[in-house]
C-alpha cells in the first residue's frame, strides 16, 4: 500500500534551520513537502493570522501542529 501523507514544512529560501529540518525528515525517512513564505501571499496571510514569527514552521502527517526544528527533532524522538 502507498502512502500519500507527508508531512509540511513552511520555510523561506535561504533559511538554514529550515534546511536541517529537511535533511532531520530525510533521516527519518518521512514524506515532506515545502511551501516558500517568498512564494506564496495566501501562506504568508495564514501564517501572519496565526501570529507564527519564524520558519521553519512543521505540520504532520494529519496537520498537527509539531512547532520549529528543536519541537520536529523531539517530535521525531517519540516516534
């Protein structure tokens, strides 16, 4: 069976910690995707609404809500 969930990763071009948050997904072998702040005036509302100030920003597999990098490694842990 295929699985289509991923996990989403909101991130700006150019941000290091967004990075390691890519390569610590990998490690782990979990389906991501990434949407560019730079990119996207329907994202950069969203995220201005939920007062969220730094990328990157993670969601997983069902849209929880895991936090930055240092949450997405403790998240990963427990896994």
């Amino acid at each position: 069976m295929t699985s289509y969930l991923f996990y989403l990763v909101i991130t700006k071009s150019g941000c290091e910690t967004c990075d390691k948050a890519k390569v610590l997904l990998e490690k782990h072998d979990v389906n991501y995707t990434t949407h560019d702040l730079r990119h996207s005036d329907w994202l950069k509302t969203l995220v201005g609404m939920a007062d969220l100030k730094t990328v990157p920003q993670i969601f997983g597999y069902h849209g929880e809500y895991i936090g930055g990098y240092e949450e997405l490694k403790k998240h990963l842990e427990k896994t």
